[in-house]
C-alpha cells in the first residue's frame, strides 16, 4: 500500500518541516490490501478493511469495508474477517466466531462474544 503525507505536494517548490506533512492514524486492527493508497490526514478505524488498489480520501469508520476509487463503503466486516449482514434489530453475528454486532447511528460495535 502506500501512504501520501503532503497534502498539496508541488515538485518545483519541495515542502520541507513536519509544518507541511499530515498525519494518518491505522487504528488497531485494519487490513489495507495491496495497491491502496490512503491520502494524509485521513483515519483508518479499528478493524476497517480496505480493498487492493482502493484510495481512501476520507476517514474510514470502524469495521467499515472499502472498495474503488475514490473508495466508497461497501459494507461491514467482523474482526475475524466475515462480512456482516444486519437484521431488522441492527443486529449481526460473525460467521465465523460467533460474536455479535450491533449498528447504532450509523456506526457498528461488538456487542459481545
């Protein structure tokens, strides 16, 4: 993968200082396939998967899954990797652990395992 840290990089004029270059934050967890990019000063949430050859131009929320270019969120994903399908109560469990999850204002937790 790789990973931007000027946010307006001109080569006739080179940025020098850590004045010039953007942080990005890979929160625990998060799986960036080959081939991403992720432009500075975004997030990566906890357990967050992001497609090979992906661009991430904006925070990316926990367990989301992102795919494309620009990358736009296709989904959710358990910590073990499953893709998680939501019921009518919000509700979704890992094919693989067993642990369940819950979406709560647009965004998911684990519930418990």
């Amino acid at each position: 993968m790789v990973f931007t840290n000027v946010g307006v990089p001109r080569s006739k004029y080179p940025q020098r200082g850590s004045e010039h270059y953007s942080k990005t934050l890979v929160k625990n967890g998060a799986s960036i396939g080959a081939n991403a990019t992720i432009v500075c000063g975004n997030t990566i949430g906890a357990h967050a998967f992001i497609a090979a050859g992906a661009v991430v131009t904006k925070d990316v929320p926990d367990y989301a899954v992102i795919k494309g270019v620009p990358g736009k969120q296709d989904g959710w994903i358990s910590e073990h990797g499953s893709l998680l399908s939501f019921d009518n109560r919000n509700e979704a469990i890992c094919k693989i652990s067993g642990w369940k999850y819950k979406m709560e204002s647009s965004s998911v937790i684990k519930k418990y395992n």
